[in-house]
C-alpha cells in the first residue's frame, strides 16, 4: 500500500508541477481562478491518467477509465475552484488546496473505482 502511494505521489509531483503552470498562465491572462484551475486540471489529468495507469496502478488505460478520471477530478478542481473565487482566496492557496484535495481524493477514487482490480 505504501509503495502504492509513493508512487502515486511521485506522479503527482510532475502532475501539480504541470497543474501549477498552467494556472499561473492562465491567471496571468486575465482567467478567474475556477476557469484556470479547470483548464490546469485538463492539461494536467492526461498525463496524470496515463502515468498512473502504467506505472502505479499497472492497469489498462481504457477510454472508461480515463472518463471516469477525468469527470471526478474536474468536478473536484471546478468545486475547489468555485469555493476560492467565493472566498475570495489568494491563487497560490488556491493551488495548495487543491493538491492536497486532489492528492488524497484522486488515490483513493483510482485506487478503489477507477484501477480497481476484481479479485
């Protein structure tokens, strides 16, 4: 379970890497910040997808899987997002929040729904 997770987390790293760049550019040309977090998740969920499917889950990257994936965590960037606008929060704790969201809610939908291996 824990080398799971780590592995997890390794993809995670470059995922919010890519996540946080996107948002920074987006913010920058004037997006609010529920639409950059959403478009930051898009560009950043593809590879988070992929790399997950083959190096921490060792499972087959179906078209199902990946819409799955891809409708959980956008509602939850979106949600995130939404909450920050309304709450008015600076962007950077805007991306810290949704790491951690994302970081503990995405192991557990993939690891339960998503890659989920019948035994």
């Amino acid at each position: 379970m824990f080398g799971l997770f780590s592995r997890y987390l390794s993809v995670g790293v470059v995922n919010t890497a890519l996540h946080w760049l996107v948002f920074a550019l987006l913010l920058a040309a004037g997006a609010t910040q529920a639409l950059a977090n959403f478009l930051a998740f898009c560009v950043a969920v593809t590879f988070s997808f992929f790399a997950n499917a083959r190096w921490t889950f060792r499972s087959a990257a179906t078209p199902w899987r990946y819409v799955l994936y891809v409708c959980f965590m956008g509602a939850l960037a979106a949600l995130v997002g939404w909450g920050a606008d309304r709450a008015m929060l600076h962007p950077v704790m805007t991306l810290v929040a949704f790491s951690l969201v994302s970081l503990l809610c995405g192991f557990a939908y993939s690891r339960l729904i998503v890659f989920k291996v019948s035994r």
